[in-house]
C-alpha cells in the first residue's frame, strides 16, 4: 500500500460525518481504525501523508491525557506526516495544553464542518 496519498482516520468515539467520501474527493486513500492500538500499527506500516484522529481526555491516565500522545510519539518520527485533530469544546483547556508541546496541521472543535475539512485538504495539496 503506497503512503504517497493515503490518510489515515482513527475513529475511537465518532460523532461527526463520515468524511471517507471527502477524503478520497482530495485524492487520499483513506484508511480507517477504530482504535489507537490498530492505528499505531498501521501507522509504522503505511507511513499516511495525514492523520485525522481524535482527541479524547482520560482523566485516569496517570502520565498522559489522551492515547493521541502515543500516536504523537510515533508521529514526530516523519516530519512529512500531517496531523488533524478533533477535539470537544469542554476539554479545550486539557487540549491546549498539548498543543503547547506539539504543532498540529490543524484542530476543529466538534461539531466537525466538513467544508473547513475539505478547506484544510485543500491547503495540504497546495
């Protein structure tokens, strides 16, 4: 599988549209997990120009905040690899408090527009 055009979507909650239509409209061949441990796999397997994934607060992880840091961890490995992240408006402040340690491509708080997914699609083919 070539890691040329393919995305990669890790779906561990949902609760937004089925984008898979408006990626492959972008030229992505989309891969979609539905959890971060089949991700992390896929992941160091297909090496996807983009990621969209979720972010979603555990308070009961003792070092972390989310699984989205392990898939960080393996992410900042390819510089080339793009991250997008969904993300609910009542964890903003837990968040932001990752964003000041990584740079995400781009984050949307839920509910997900899919017109701003397909304007950030654009901007990565450009």
């Amino acid at each position: 599988m070539s890691s040329e055009k393919s995305l990669l979507s890790i779906i561990e909650l949902g609760g937004y549209p089925n984008f898979r239509p408006l990626y492959k409209h972008f030229g992505y061949e989309p891969i979609v997990v539905f959890s971060m441990r089949k991700a992390l796999g896929v992941l160091k397997k297909t090496k996807p120009q983009v990621v969209v994934a979720e972010f979603n607060y555990q308070s009961d992880f003792r070092d972390r905040t989310s699984s989205l840091e392990s898939l960080i961890a393996v992410a900042e490995r390819y510089s080339e690899m793009k991250l997008i992240v969904f993300f609910e408006q009542e964890y903003a402040h837990q968040f932001e408090k990752l964003c000041a340690s990584y740079k995400f491509f781009a984050t949307f708080s839920y509910p997900i527009d899919e017109k701003m997914i397909g304007e950030t699609l654009n901007r990565l083919a450009l």
